[in-house]
C-alpha cells in the first residue's frame, strides 16, 4: 500500500515513486541506522521508511539527483524532519547541473543526523532505527 502525499510530497509523481521504489531496493537497509549499527529494513512495501532528499525540495534540494537521496527508516526520517523545521542539516552543499542543490559529502550528512538520532535516544527517545 502506498502512502498518499502530504503538503508539498502532493507534486511527487509516478515518476518519482519509481525512483523511490528503484532507490530503496539498491539501499534496502536505513542509511542513519547503519552508522549507529542497527540493520533496519526499509525495503518497498509496507511504510517501514522512504526516500528522502537531504536538501528538502522546498529548499531547492534536487528532487531526482542521486546524491541527494537518503534511505530512511520512520524514525530516523522522523528525526530529521523535526530537527531540519528550522535549518537544513549543516553541511557545504554545491549547485548539480539543472541548478539545484545537493549536500557536497553525503556522509556529512549522515553523520549529522546520527548524532540527533544519538541525542534523542538519550533524552528517552526510541534510540533510532524504530527499535526500543
């Protein structure tokens, strides 16, 4: 079962849900869990994580760059969207070639969203990856 679209995920197409479905199967496990060194499952199917663009399409992030993509688990992503409600995560990002941005090193990135997924574990949170 699909999930339906929220807020500005309403102008996500068919093409981009392939690309998602595409992205998950080549990255089937949570990119932020792995870090932390938890095996979350995020693979098409069930809404047991998604896609998600590490510079929000609303920041002008590249909606389809390949170096913008992050696989997710629910909690992990979870985590990431409150913590980016005022600022994207800080690291250097560059402009592709259609003039939209993409974080400079993904890694970067993860590691950022590690250690809030660290932080919210140790102030009584789930400690990341779904699991408790």
């Amino acid at each position: 079962m699909q999930r339906t679209p929220s807020g500005e995920q309403g102008s996500y197409n068919n093409a981009w849900h392939k690309m998602s479905k595409s992205y998950r199967r080549a990255n089937p496990l949570c990119e932020c869990c792995i870090v932390l060194g938890i095996m979350t499952d995020i693979t098409p199917g069930d809404y047991k994580g998604c896609v998600d663009h590490m510079i929000p399409i609303t920041r002008n992030g590249s909606m389809y760059n390949l170096n913008n993509l992050l696989a997710l688990c629910k909690s992990c992503h979870d985590t990431k969207s409150v913590n980016e409600k005022g600022n994207i995560a800080p690291v250097n990002i560059h402009m592709d070639v259609d003039g939209k941005y993409i974080p400079a090193d993904k890694a970067q990135v993860i590691a950022w969203l590690a250690d809030k997924v660290r932080k919210r574990a140790e102030v009584g949170g789930d400690g990341g990856g779904g699991k408790t």
